[in-house]
C-alpha cells in the first residue's frame, strides 16, 4: 500500500510496539491534524506507514524524510497541548 508522505507534518521512526513493549523493531508513523471535516477534528493521527525494520539506520535509508525519534515518544503530546486549548471556550458561559 503506497502512502501519500506529503501529507504528514511530521515522519518519525519509532519502536514498532511502543514503549512499554519490549520491541526490537522499529517503524515509520506519520503524524498530521485530523481533516476539519472529521470527528477527530482537533486532534493528531498516528498513522503508520511501514515497519519491522531491524535498525533505526534500516528505516531512515527506506524513508530518508524520516526523522529519529527524538526519545519523547511521539508528537501528540506537543501537537494536543496547543490544539486543545485553541479549542477551549472565550468564555465560561460558551461551555
């Protein structure tokens, strides 16, 4: 399945199983803001783009836009902070 890279914001290789998994593959995730259109509006998608690449260096030389993740697992946190509170109320009575 081919992936369309130039929508994603961000490219990162990552552990394929996460964090809390003991994984020894990595892969390539896209990261972008949900179309205005979704119910997911607001919000990052994680998509994955390929993997069970042996070495971060593997995945880089298949996806060199890609980048090494930096060991902060990931861009929600940074993207969520910014796009949820944009998307709080002016005021108490818009809730």
């Amino acid at each position: 399945m081919a992936h369309d890279l130039a929508k994603y914001e961000h490219i990162l290789v990552e552990p394929e199983r996460g964090r809390t998994y003991n994984s020894n593959t990595f892969a390539v995730y896209g990261y972008r803001a949900a179309d205005r259109d979704s119910v997911l509006y607001g919000t990052t998608l994680r998509c994955y783009i390929a993997g069970r690449f042996g070495t971060v260096r593997e995945a880089l030389a298949a996806y060199p836009m890609a980048k090494a993740d930096d060991g902060l697992y990931g861009m929600q946190t940074m993207y969520e902070t910014d796009l949820y509170v944009a998307r709080l109320p002016d005021t108490p009575d818009d809730y």
